[in-house]
C-alpha cells in the first residue's frame, strides 16, 4: 500500500509558515497583555527605546489634568511632536478629576492612561490602590520631596503660596514681609484670601506651631477684618486691580502671569512659604501602557519642565527652576490633610469665612 505520507523534512518546511504565524500571535497576545506594572519597571540601556517602541503602535494616550488648558496642551503637543503619540486631554478642576476616576474605576472601566492634578486628589486616588508606582530615571534630577518609596505619584509641579499686593497701592518697603506684619491696624480693610485654602491653613500653621498659628489668624481677621474670594486667579486679578489691596494667600503662577502682563502686582515669600505638590501618575490598568510611562518621564524630565515653566508654572525639576534661591518651601503633608480635611474646613470657615459675612 502506497504511503501518502509527506517526508519529515518536507511537512515541516511546509509548516513553517504555519508556524510562524502562531509565533507572531503570540507574541503580539503577549505584548497587547502588557500592564503598567511591566511597563513601569522597565530597566536597562533599552528602557526608554522599549517605551517608545510599544508607544509608537500604541499610538495614543488620555489624560487626565487640572493643569490650565494652554499649559497641558502645549507639553501634549510637544510629546506628540517628539515621540508621534497623541494626547487626548480632558481637563477639570482637581475634585472633578477624582470623581472622575472614582467613577470610572467602581464601574470596572478605567478610560485615562495619566492623572495630573493636585496633591491631595492623587493621594486619594492613591488610596484607592489605583496608581502605579514606576521607576524612572528622570527622578534623580527632581527635589528631593518631588519622591518617595512609599507612594506611586511623583510631583510634578507646586502651588506655592505667596502675600501678593498691588504696586500702586503699597510701596515695596511697605509691603508685610510676614504673616505677623497683617495684626497692624494699617491693614485693616485691605486683606484677602481664597475662599478655600484650608489645606494651606493646616500647613503654614503647623509649620508656625498649631497654637501660635491659628491665633495669629484669628487675631488677624478679628483686628483688620479679610474679604474671601472664590478663587486663587479671581484673588489675583483683584489684586491687580486694587479691589483686594492685599492677598494673605496667593498663588505665585498667577501673580507673575500678571507681572509679566504689566499689571501693578508683586509678591513677597513670607516664611514659611507653603508649597501645595501637584503630581503626576500612570494607572494600574492604564489602556496604553507604554505611553502612560513614556508621558510620565517627558513631563518630569527637564524638556517637558521647562514647558511648565515658560507658562509660569512652578517646576521640580532642579535643572529648570525659577524661583528665588534663598526661598526655602515647606511641602503640605497632604496625607495629613486628607486625614483632618473636616477639622481645617471647620476652622478657616470659623477664622475667614464667618468672620466676613
């Protein structure tokens, strides 16, 4: 009987092909099935070259920001320019950021690759174990509290809190060098702060002395009185035009934006100066993981910081910095802030807020 059987040799020529094609599925099921977990912890020579590569076929990449639109736009514009991925930004306020997230992660879908937003926010979502911690280089190149073991975001960019006045209204040797300074009676009617910088209470109090602190405030408000105003750039703009002669809590972005523009407003770094750290993070169950990683170290590395801080933003990047050298920051402890956040909301609406209406 005649064997119909192929030759060894020639079946597996044959199934070559075959083969071949098997092999590259695989390793495409193997590489799609990639997390930020794997990404993240990318090391060696390659590291940056492997990032870019997965990337490159991912092809896009969400984020997640309450940085301004112009700001975010322009460092999205320029990572898409370098590495040809593109960003989609959704923007918001910090609360809605993590809303958003929340949301998103107990309806089992997470939608964002990267959130950058504001301390406390981040940590919280960080407490919801959605955040991967990465390893990467561009780290040794940040302040030393832009990092640390024990948590997966890193900060990115700080709020750092100023007294800002208006120039034609008070001299420069005038202006109050310290929080002091705001219990003399000439003060009184010129001051206001932000309607809800309770987290920068906690931290200039703290930093003061709770006890000390908290009556200085109190004094403060009781003897020269504080107009409250909804937002740090509103408060800034009043500054300028006069309407709030002087803010106790300013931020120095919006000042220096407006300084630039022409506007009679300066600042002054009263001690102790409060730094409120805005970070950045990937996501545990980032869709592009290769992108979440390779966005992350373009935004802290000094190219992507320097965007930030040609639109006035304060960087951590020590090789892209602009503030004043002898200015020391005292970072915010947001983990405390959010253990006590009902206790300091109470406060600042008891010291400010009530004290005004």
């Amino acid at each position: 009987m005649f064997d119909t059987v192929m030759p060894r040799k020639t079946c597996f020529l044959r199934l070559l092909p075959v083969l071949f094609s098997f092999a590259l599925a695989a390793s495409g099921a193997s590489a799609q099935t990639l997390s930020t977990a794997d990404t993240a912890h990318f090391a060696g020579p390659d590291r940056t070259a492997r990032l870019i590569a997965g990337a490159k076929k991912e092809g896009t990449l969400t984020l997640y920001s309450s940085a301004q639109v112009e700001v975010m736009t322009a460092v999205g514009n320029a990572f898409e320019k370098k590495y040809g991925v593109k960003v989609s930004l959704w923007r918001g306020a910090s609360e809605q950021i993590l809303q958003r997230v929340l949301t998103e992660a107990r309806g089992g879908r997470v939608f964002a690759d990267v959130m950058e937003t504001a301390g406390p926010n981040i940590e919280a979502a960080n407490r919801e174990k959605l955040l991967q911690d990465i390893v990467t280089p561009v780290t040794s190149e940040l302040m030393p509290e832009a990092v640390s073991p024990q948590r997966p975001w890193i900060v990115s960019r700080l709020s750092v809190f100023v007294i800002a006045y208006n120039t034609n209204v008070v001299r420069k040797a005038d202006a109050p060098k310290r929080f002091e300074d705001f219990l003399d009676p000439k003060w009184k009617g010129k001051l206001g702060v932000e309607a809800d910088d309770n987290n920068w209470l906690m931290a200039v109090t703290s930093a003061m002395g709770e006890e000390k602190g908290l009556k200085l405030f109190r004094d403060m408000a009781a003897k020269n009185g504080v107009s409250v105003r909804k937002g740090h750039a509103l408060l800034a703009n009043l500054v300028a035009s006069s309407e709030v002669p002087v803010a106790v809590s300013a931020y120095v972005d919006e000042v220096d934006s407006l300084k630039k523009a022409g506007a009679p407003i300066d600042s002054v770094f009263a001690a102790p100066t409060i730094a409120m750290p805005t970070a950045v993070a990937a996501f545990k169950r980032a869709p592009h993981p290769y992108a979440a990683v390779l966005f992350v170290d373009f935004l802290l590395s000094e190219e992507g910081q320097k965007i930030l801080s040609q639109h006035n933003v304060v960087p951590t990047n020590l090789k892209v910095q602009r503030l004043p050298q002898d200015v020391k920051l005292v970072f915010m402890d947001v983990g405390k802030y959010l253990d006590e956040s009902a206790k300091w909301t109470r406060l600042y609406r008891d010291i400010f807020v009530t004290r005004s209406q």
